[in-house]
C-alpha cells in the first residue's frame, strides 16, 4: 500500500508553482493511476483479465503481435536522451562571462578590428567553451555506446496461426505487446506489467521497485476464480510481476497487461524526462557571476567618466573603460572551471567514478548530507545464515544439522536461503550427510503452506539389509505455519509437550529475531511410525519443533569504518530505504549509525513541507519509502539549507537522483537509475565515495582560489585606476598594457586547477558563498592598491616620472609592480598558512607564476616595449620594487589573521 498512497491533494503543486514541485505532482499522479489500474488486475479473476487483454492461454498469433505493436508502440520507458551535439555546444558557451567577454570583443572589435584584444578574448572563449562541451559530449556517447552492446530477451508463447499449436520463441523485450504470455525461469527479467497464470515456487526479486532485499513469494492462487482485492499496492499483490524485477527462482507463466510507458516503472520512468532541476553548484555560479557583473557595470562607467573629464579625450576614456571592463572579468573563469572539472574527472576515474555531469563534481565536495539505500550500500546484497537456535533462543548445531539435511536433499531449485544454509555448512564443515540418510520423498514448497518438507531413510550399519526403515521427515518454513503444525518441542536434547506457556515462550524467540532485522524458518521433525514410500501434506503433523534458522543480509565489513570517514569529513549519512524498519535497524545499528526513531515513508504523507523540513533533520532512518517519498524527503532537506547527495541503484530511486544535488549510482544499477544520476560508482562501495568526496572538495576549493584571487585583485587594480585617474594628468597605464597584464596573470592562473589543497581545508563541506567572496574581494583588494598609490608616490618623485614626457616611465613601472603583486597574492591567497613556509604551492603553479614574474620583468626591456608603450627601467627601480612587494606580502599576512579570526574563513 506505501507504493501507491498519494499525497493529500492540497499538497500537489498548482500550476503557479516551480518546475521541480510540478513534476514531484506528476510523478505521484502517474503511479497512483498506474498503481490502481494493475491493482484492478490483481482483483479479478484471471479469466476475466484473459478477456479484458483479448488474449488467450496458448498465446498470440504473429499477426496479432505484429498490429499490437503498431498499436501500443515498441515496449520501452521513457529515457533522457542526450540532446543534438549542435545544442550541446551551443550550451557549453551559455555563461554570463563569457556573455560580457563575447559583448566587449564585439566593442573592441568595432572600434579596431586588428585589435589583438579581440583576439586574446575569441581564443579565451572558444577554448573554455570546447573543453566543457567535448568532455560532456563524451561521456554521453561512452553511456550510449554501452547501452547498445545489451540486448535482452525474454520467452513468448506465439502461434503461427488461430488453429496453430503454440510455440515459445526468444523476442527482444522491446517487441513484446499486451496479451502476450511470457513464460519466466530464474534469472530472467520480467519483461512488462504480468498477471500470472501458473507458477510453481515462483520468488521475485523486487528491490528495484520496493527496495526489500529478500525476494518475495509470487503464485497464481487466485488466477481462475478469485482475484485479490486486499491491496491496491501492486508491488505487493502476489499474482502481478511488474516491469524492472527479476526471478530469483521458479517458474512461472504470465499475460502482458500492460507495457512500455503504461507499466508501473514506465509511469514512474515518464516523469522524469527533461531539464534538471538547478543544483547548488548552478546556483553558486549564478550568484558570484552576476556579483562580479553588477560590481563592473558600477566601477566602469565611473572610471569611464572620471577620465573623460579629467583628460578631455573621450575616445581613450572609452578604451581605457573597456580594457579596465576586461580586467574586472574574471574571464578565465569558465575555462578553469571546466579544467578544474575535467582534471577532478580524470581524477576521479582512477578511483572508480565515472562522472557524467561535469558540475557535479563540485556538488559532490560540497555535499553535507547523503541519503543511501541500505542494499549493497551498507550490506552485501547477499542472504547469510545468521544463527542457529534452539527453542530457548542459544545456538544448537542440531537445528543447523536438520536444516541443511532439508535443504541439501530437496529436489526443487533451492532459494537463496537454501543456498545460504548449505554454504554455512560447506565454509564451516559442521555437518557431514556422507551416507547416514537417502532420500525417500519430499512435499514441494508452496505458498498456501509456505513450508516444504523431505523425508529420509536413516540409515545404519546395524542390522544390515533385513533392517527396519527408520524415516524422519523435516520441515523447514514460516514460523507460524510450521509451529501450527508442532505437538512437541526439542529441549536441551529431550523431546517435551509443547505446552501453552512453551508454545508462547518459542513465538516469543522468533518474534525478538524479526525484531532484530533478521527473516526466521522454524526447523520441526517427525519419525514416520509407518515407513512407506510416498507421504502428502496430510502427514505434515504432530511435528516436534527443532528450532529456528535466522538470516540476514550482512553489513559490509568496511561500512562502519566508511561512514566514520565520511562524519570525518563532515557529511551526515542518512538511511533511505525501501525495505521494512526492523532490517534497516538491525543492519544501520550493526555499522554504528545512530538509528533513533525509525520514521516510516506513509507517517511523511500527513506533513506539509515545512513539518517534513523538519521532520527530515531529526531522522537518520526512513523505511518502507516509496519512490515520491524518497524525492521528497531529498527536496525537503535541500530547503533547509543542505547541499543532498543520493545514492540509489533501483526504479524506486531514480526520482530522487534526478531531485539531489548530486546523483550517485553505481554500474550494476538499472538503465533509469544510471540515467537520472551524475556519477557512477564501479563499486557500491562507500569508502569508494569517500575519495570523490575529496577530489571534490580539492576541485571545488582550487576554482574558489581562482574566484578570489580573480576577484581581489581586479578589484584593488580599477581602486588604482580610479584614485590615479583622479590626480595624475595622463593614463595612468595604457588600455593595451592593462589587457597584456591581465592576459599574462590569467595564463599564470590556469595552473590552478593542478595545486594541492590544505588538509584542513578538505575536512568540511564547502559551499558557494557569493557574499563571502564580495566580503572577501571588498577586505583584501584594496590592499594591493595601498602599495599601487605607494609606486604612484615613488615614481612621481623618486624618479620624477610627473609628466606627459615621463608618463611611459610611470606606467612602466606601475605594470612590473602591478603585475608582481597580483603574481604573489596567488600565493599569499591559496592558503590560509603562511605561503612557502607553512603551505607551498604545486610544481605547477611554482613554474607558471615565475614564468609570469619573468615575463612582466622581461616586457618594458624587450622588442616588444616600444610597440606596447613600455620604456626600459633603471637599476634603481628594482631595490624599491623589491621593498614594495615585501611590505605587501607582510600585510597581507597580517590582515588574512586577521580576517580569519573576524570571519572564521578564508577560502
């Protein structure tokens, strides 16, 4: 029923609300009708069903499967597809900066088109622009490509004619049609929506849809004359099999009801097509960009105006404007975005995750919370015999001696409890069957009983071939039944009454089990007192109860340590899970989470979205969650200020990787869950995680550097500009030299994205912070211009440089220092520790900023001085530029202390 039960419809988005809670609504309307249409078919009698698909037991004809699929359409589920490599372009270069870059060279263009500032910024542009496109245009055809190596087929039964005898034939899944009748066998995948027919010791694997790790039982009990009206969940009616879940045993025969975007998983599949909702890393690149934007459109025009008006020459007032505009934009911007990103997915891919959506990087190592599933996530996807316990709850090697005898010697396919109890027995070599018993008969599993019993000949040595049999029948199954059926129990080795008090003591035994998260079988015998060759369920009586086989899908052994890591670096992880709330508990308190209260996927139903904010940051466990719940509950933590992490491999989670900040799936998921999540993981492996958590941070906290140096420095620049505009009768620095200085600084900082990151920095979440770094640009850029104003002073009387004459001499000398300066606020501004002393850059960046040094010094003295109006520079200058730039360094220093003891932060 938690699959299905809807909202209150007061809570549906209206049509006024944003596109993320309009299509949260749709979802939720499209499985609830999905829902009670196949619901529909589980009540009515299968004959009736048979009538309704027009179809008949012994299948098709191929005439009639071919118009069906004309009708209906091939039997696939909407997909993402990857948009025309034209459009993917052509939003690789939608940015604001690159906007403003592609506007002022399109001005400087028009005022001198042999410009070679529209050079410098086309090449900036275009660059940046291709990096992005190619490294996402790739993924996507590396995702298509693997796509196209899997074709999957199932078995229909076909004719080749009204009169004709059936045939099963092999057909690809996407050609199956309504009324075809499927025939499943372990292993296979369940084509489209089913309304069984027959099945024998039918289990389906339904994690995908419901998130339960143990399969369920699945029968046809009511195909011909009843239906079943007691659920109007269809995950959990019996006798439907839903699209994306699999046979884990039996076999079993079933009529397509339903198929393509009409199934269950095609109405959840059908929602989720489209734009992606706007994630913390958009929204952060949206607030600074238009911070810096709205910062140039102020200063601008104001140095503009000053020029004009103190120099009188309005053409190179307009210039200068439009150079110190470029110098304002931090038009490296996307390209060391985009290099940051590609080199953390490089990164990345060594350490087993695939990224497809580039800016989830950053989201990932900002990531505060992650929402898991519990299945193979924090356990081992796989069924273990737990223990082994006698009626007073103590472990007893009779019960797990009778238990294996049970399950090695039943004939059927054995389930994966079978296969647990065996390979406990193999592993431990506890029990040796050799030639003590042979089989006599067995009475098969099924799901009226839900036990199965064999019955064995103990044999002896003793007495030799004229012995008397001795068979002993065992029964292992469901609590309840087989406890129904006991008159006796085992007790420390003596065969006693079961009593009222006993009988309420052994429920009790297998009631604090399931209370532990654990799935229980009792274990019962009886000794034939009249040996015979065949026996029937009427001699499944008068049994004594052995005991009890407890199982469990384990935790990983490497869980507790990886969620301890990840609290570490300050990420809270909390359980989202489909399964039932006594397994989450047991598996979440066995790899040290603090479960607390359990909430339970139906209690979010009756919460608006405030209580359920709330709500969802008490919790770390929800249970039996559905698909509509799980994104909610993501939606609601992201309102409260989180940046959400989703990781999910099933149908059931793929909304919710589509709603989180970042989507995390892993390679064995289903198609649609692959789809909708950001990043892959090659194991579901949380310790794996935790490295691209790191990578992450280190990409994220490289591109902040680049923003603040950027945004610094730019700044106390046009604060020189605009104080020497001012008061010193000619330009202070040709618009030419500003554009060589800025192109020179921001070669120097496209090593970026390859410098180390502080430890300590990489210990927390991170988050963009468009007021921080408007606080931080406004503290630390004017810095550089104290010491600018102090090379405008030394200039203008040390070496007399105080006139149009000696105004070359002036801006010479103004670019080595400025250009130097900016040079070493890279160091200074990379980290909060004391630059080459405490925290030393990267190889890298060391080359490219004594490059950057190297070639400011070189330019006024090389050929290319004149044609930029530099002039040659005394000896003289050096020792003052040299004082200059350590008292920068000294107070720079000081301030970041104290900056960082006023603000907390520095990057």
């Amino acid at each position: 029923m938690t699959m299905l039960t809807p909202r209150t419809p007061t809570k549906l988005a209206p049509p006024g609300k944003g596109r993320r809670e309009r299509k949260a609504a749709e979802l939720e309307t499209r499985t609830r009708l999905a829902g009670e249409r196949l619901a529909g078919f589980s009540a009515r009698a299968g004959v009736s069903v048979l009538q309704e698909v027009d179809a008949c037991r012994s299948g098709l004809t191929h005439a009639e499967a071919a118009l069906r699929l004309e009708r209906h359409g091939a039997n696939v589920v909407a997909h993402e597809r990857a948009p025309r490599w034209w459009f993917q372009l052509a939003k690789a270069f939608w940015n604001p900066f690159i906007g403003v870059l592609v506007f002022l060279a399109a001005v400087m263009w028009w005022q001198d088109p042999a410009d070679p500032g529209v050079v410098i910024l086309s090449v900036m542009v275009g660059i940046s622009g291709l990096l992005r496109f190619w490294q996402e245009f790739r993924s996507g055809r590396a995702a298509d490509a693997l796509k196209k190596l899997v074709t999957t087929t199932c078995a229909v039964q076909r004719r080749a004619g009204s009169g004709s005898a059936p045939t099963t034939f092999e057909v690809p899944m996407d050609r199956v049609v309504p009324g075809d009748v499927v025939k499943l066998a372990a292993g296979d995948l369940i084509p489209a929506d089913l309304r069984l027919i027959t099945s024998k010791d039918l289990m389906v694997g339904q994690a995908a849809l419901s998130g339960e790790s143990l399969p369920v039982a699945k029968a046809d009990t009511r195909c011909e004359d009843l239906g079943q009206s007691d659920t109007t969940d269809p995950v959990e009616a019996d006798n439907l099999c839903l699209m994306g879940t699999s046979v884990t045993s039996g076999t079993a025969t079933g009529v397509v009801v339903a198929t393509g975007a009409d199934t269950y998983f095609g109405s959840m599949a059908g929602s989720l097509v489209g734009e992606r909702p706007q994630t913390n890393f958009d929204n952060g690149v949206r607030k600074v960009s238009f911070l810096l934007i709205r910062f140039m459109l102020v200063m601008v025009p104001v140095v503009f105006a000053i020029n004009g008006l103190t120099k009188g020459d309005w053409n190179e007032a307009f210039l200068f404007g439009i150079a110190v505009a470029v110098g304002l934009t931090p038009e490296m911007l996307p390209m060391v975005v985009s290099a940051n990103l590609a080199r953390g997915a490089v990164a990345m891919s060594k350490r087993k995750v695939v990224v497809k959506r580039l800016n989830a990087i950053q989201n990932l190592g900002a990531m505060d919370v992650l929402c898991t599933d519990k299945t193979g996530t924090l356990t081992e996807d796989r069924i273990v015999l737990d223990r082994y316990l006698d009626v007073h709850g103590d472990e007893d090697g009779e019960v797990l001696e009778y238990g294996y005898l049970n399950s090695h010697f039943q004939t059927g396919l054995k389930n994966l409890m079978d296969q647990a109890v065996i390979n406990r027995v193999d592993e431990a070599e506890e029990v040796v069957v050799d030639a003590r018993f042979s089989m006599v008969d067995e009475i098969p599993f099924d799901f009226a009983r839900r036990r199965m019993s064999v019955v064995l000949d103990r044999n002896s040595i003793v007495g030799g071939p004229g012995r008397r049999p001795e068979h002993v029948m065992i029964t292992k199954g469901a609590v309840e039944e087989v406890l129904a059926l006991c008159t006796h129990v085992r007790d420390r080795g003596e065969t006693v009454e079961l009593t009222d008090q006993l009988r309420w003591h052994v429920t009790r035994i297998a009631e604090d089990n399931n209370r532990q998260g654990l799935r229980v079988l009792a274990v019962a015998t009886r000794t034939m007192e009249t040996p015979r060759d065949t026996y029937s369920v009427a001699d499944e009586d008068r049994l004594t109860l052995v005991g009890f086989l407890a199982f469990l899908d384990p935790p990983k052994a490497d869980a507790a340590r990886a969620l301890a890591a990840l609290a570490d670096k300050g990420i809270a992880v909390k359980v989202v899970t489909g399964d039932n709330d006594l397994v989450a508990a047991r598996v979440c308190a066995d790899v040290g989470i603090d479960v607390g209260h359990v909430v339970l996927g139906p209690e979010t139903d009756a919460l608006d979205d405030t209580a359920l904010r709330a709500l969802a940051a008490r919790t770390t466990v929800f249970a039996k969650v559905n698909p509509v719940q799980k994104a909610r509950i993501v939606r609601a933590l992201q309102a409260d200020g989180h940046t959400v992490g989703f990781l999910g491999d099933g149908i059931n989670d793929a909304a919710a990787l589509r709603d989180a900040d970042v989507g995390i799936s892993v390679d064995t998921a289903v198609d649609i869950a692959k789809e909708s999540a950001d990043i892959i993981l090659l194991e579901k492996d949380l310790t794996v995680l935790e490295q691209g958590v790191i990578q992450g941070r280190t990409t994220f906290g490289n591109t902040i550097k680049y923003i603040k140096m950027t945004a610094s420095s730019n700044f106390g620049n046009v604060f020189s500009v605009l104080v020497a505009s001012a008061f010193i009768p000619f330009q202070p620095m040709l618009a030419i030299m500003l554009l060589v200085q800025n192109l020179v600084y921001d070669i120097a900082q496209l090593a970026t994205p390859w410098d180390r990151m502080d430890e300590e920095y990489l210990r927390k979440p991170r988050n963009w912070d468009a007021k921080g770094i408007g606080r931080f640009m406004v503290c630390i850029g004017p810095i550089s211009s104290v010491f600018d104003i102090a090379m405008f002073v030394i200039m203008w009387n040390v070496f007399a440089a105080n006139s149009e004459a000696h105004q070359a001499l002036f801006q010479s000398g103004w670019f080595i220092e400025g250009l130097l300066s900016q040079t070493l606020i890279v160091h200074m501004i990379r980290t909060r520790k004391i630059p080459f002393v405490q925290s030393r850059a990267s190889w890298p960046v060391m080359v490219m900023t004594v490059l950057a040094v190297l070639t400011g010094l070189y330019l006024p003295f090389s050929p290319l001085a004149s044609s930029l109006g530099f002039v040659a520079l005394p000896a003289s200058y050096f020792p003052w530029l040299i004082g200059v730039l350590l008292a920068y360094c000294t107070l720079t220093q000081l301030l970041k202390t104290l900056y960082i003891r006023r603000f907390g932060t520095w990057l």
